[in-house]
C-alpha cells in the first residue's frame, strides 16, 4: 500500500518529483563518475607497473622534477655506473633486487619488417622487479649478461609485428644490422599514464647494451626492489647516503618509480577534489528538493493520513510510509546517476584502452549515501505526518 500511495502520488506530481530528485541524481553521478574513472586510472598504472610497481625505486643521474605533473630531467650526468648497482646489491641490506639499465635507439627489423621499438638493457633481476613474466620462452639469464650475449626478449607488440601469433623463440631480430636470438617472448602489459608503450619494447643484456650498441661505461638509471616489510622512505635514505659516499656528491635523484610515470596524478587529484564538490553541493541541493516535496507532500494528503489514522493505521505506520518514500525518491535518482555513471566509466576505460571496468564500488557507495540523504530528508516530514490528530483532519475537511 505504501509503494501504490507513492505510485499514485507520483503520478499526480511527475515534475516537481523529477526536479527533487535531478539533485541527488546529479550528486550520485558526480560521486561514482569521479570514483569510477579514479579506480579506473589506477588499475591501468597498477597493470603497468605490476604488483611491485608501488615499491619500486629508481635512481637516475642528476636532477629530476615533477613539474606542472610532468616529469622533468633538468640535469644529466654520466656518472652512473654498473658498479654502483653491484655495491648497492652487496652493502643495503634492506634492497632486495637491483637492476641497472640503458636505453638504445638501434634500427630494429626482420626480413624487411622495420619497426618502432625501445630497447632497452637490463639485468635477469629486472623480470622480478618489474613482475613481468614471459608468456613464451624465458628472459634473460645471468649468462647472458656475462657472455655479452646477442640474445633478445621481445614486448607483446613487437613479437605480433614482426612474426605474427606464433612463438619466434629461436628466431632472430636485428638491431642495427647485428643479429640477436630471441630467447623469449613478454605478456602483455599495454600503455601506461605516461603514454609509454611497454609491450613495443626489446630487452636485450645490459652488457650488450652498453658495450656492443652504445659503447659506453655509464647507464641511464638503476631499478631498485626493496626488502618485503622495509619502509621505501628509509631505504631510499638508505640508498642516498650510500651514493653520496660513493660519488663525493649527490649527482642523482631517488625516486619512486609510480611517481614517475604516473605524470596525471595531479590532475587526476584536481579532478577528485571538484568532483567531491559539484557531488556535495548537488546531494545537498537534492536533500533540500526531497525535504520541500515530502513537506509539501504532507500537506496535500492530509485527508489520506486522517483516514489511515482512523481506521487504526498507529503515528509509527503513518512516519514510516513517509520515511519510506522519501529514501525510495532518493534512491530512484541514486540509481539513475549511478547508471549513467558506470556507462560513462565504462566506455571511457573502454575507449582509452585501460581495459573493461564497472566501477561497482563507486556505484555502491554513492547510492548508500543517497540511501543516507533520503533517510535524513524524510525524518521532519515523516514526525510530521505523524503529529497530526485524525479527528482535526477531518474536521477541517
């Protein structure tokens, strides 16, 4: 009976209904929108980086800057050196893994096929860093690295440009014009925040990097993996102190490798903080339209109450069908913004490329706190409905 009064009262009232709950609608919308997008974001950086990613620290040599959420490099030096990671490796007790690394620019084709592709230098241990497993073959070794070997491990991308679906382990790629085996083949990870592609990249043995391409002593910056249960601020001191004895000098920054390449953090903080407002402002403005209308509500169906009252309906029945259905008006605009949200969410995680999400939790939250609103709305009007003596009702009437 509750619901059909509400049905019915809906009817009668469809545009000052619609207009009372637009606000906790928009507010729903607001709220799970900037969730949802958020949750979304960070999953991708989450997947690219990989379940370590958020522990992960990187030395590079000179000065680094987040400006304006742009990583900047404003000063280089070639004073980093393989040797540096070995003593880090053997004298911070609390790093776990370490991996130096050089980025080359060698021409890389196959049979004709000539494509864009990163290069990049590394140790075994940069496979556990990074928790990027091959999905084909392995990576590479420590022999490897010892041998200077010409042995190559290709990104997702980069395997299906130049030989299609089928495993090339054992084939070879050309980096320059020097042939290097493929020894393995990477799952796929996808483009991270900083609109780096890291399944079109080639990872070849550090030694091979710097001695056989770039013939250098010096590489463009080291992975560090601290110990499980350190704390990253004190092994990042740890580190500093370290180089700084090492070198004479600080002539490097210490970074966290999320912080790095995660260059729309502030706007993505930007865009939570104003959506947290327009989402206040419009559950208030929609708290305000809920409270009018059941107020006003009251008021027109006072004949109703006074019937209901005189035919044994209690002061709590009569308080309850009023609470009711001003929690289910909230709750129908909750669902309406929550809908339109999630659609939303998911085509833009869709259409960017972070892969599939409906951003649930975000939903869920948004129409408890619509719950919440409707609840708080109702309780004057429903005290109200309820205050009324049947016999004056139908005495006026």
């Amino acid at each position: 009976m509750k619901l059909k009064s509400l049905v019915s009262y809906f009817k009668e009232n469809k545009k000052r209904l619609i207009l009372s709950i637009l606000g906790i609608a928009i507010g729903v919308f607001s709220l799970s929108l900037m969730m949802g997008i958020t949750q979304a974001m960070k999953l991708k950086v989450e997947r690219a980086i990989g379940k370590l990613g958020s522990r992960v620290l990187v030395i590079l040599p000179g000065e680094v800057k987040n400006l304006g959420g742009r990583t900047v490099q404003l000063s280089f030096y070639p004073t980093l050196k393989v040797k540096d990671a070995e003593e880090i490796k053997k004298k911070c007790p609390d790093v776990e893994e370490v991996s130096p690394y050089k980025k080359v620019s060698p021409n890389v084709h196959y049979m004709g096929k000539r494509i864009t592709a990163e290069v990049y230098g590394v140790w075994p241990s940069y496979s556990k860093i990074a928790d990027y497993k091959p999905i084909c073959g392995r990576f590479l070794s420590k022999e490897d690295n010892e041998e200077i070997a010409q042995r190559a491990v290709l990104g997702y991308e980069v395997a299906k440009k130049l030989y299609g679906e089928e495993c090339p382990v054992g084939k070879v790629i050309y980096l320059f014009n020097a042939p290097y085996r493929i020894v393995g083949v990477m799952e796929k990870r996808g483009t991270d925040l900083s609109g780096e592609n890291l399944d079109e990249r080639v990872y070849i043995p550090l030694s091979s990097a710097v001695k056989r391409i770039s013939n250098v002593d010096y590489v463009d910056g080291i992975y560090l993996l601290p110990s499980e249960g350190a704390e990253i601020e004190k092994v990042k001191r740890e580190v500093e102190e370290f180089l700084i004895k090492r070198h004479g000098k600080k002539d490097f920054s210490v970074n966290k490798f999320e912080d790095l390449i995660n260059t729309q953090k502030q706007a993505m903080e930007i865009f939570s903080k104003l959506s947290l407002i327009v989402s206040s402002i419009s559950f208030g403005v929609g708290a305000l339209g809920i409270l009018g209308v059941m107020i006003l509500s009251v008021y027109e169906r006072l004949v109703e109450i006074g019937v209901k009252r005189t035919f044994g309906a209690t002061r709590l029945e009569i308080a309850l069908q009023f609470l009711i259905e001003s929690v289910v008006l909230s709750l129908i605009g909750g669902i309406g913004g929550a809908l339109l949200s999630s659609l939303i969410v998911l085509a833009v995680s869709t259409f960017a490329g972070w892969g599939t999400f409906v951003p649930l939790r975000g939903a869920l939250i948004s129409l408890l706190l619509a719950g919440l609103v409707g609840t708080i709305s109702g309780v004057y009007p429903a005290l109200r409905a309820s205050s009324f003596d049947p016999k004056e009702i139908l005495k006026e009437t």
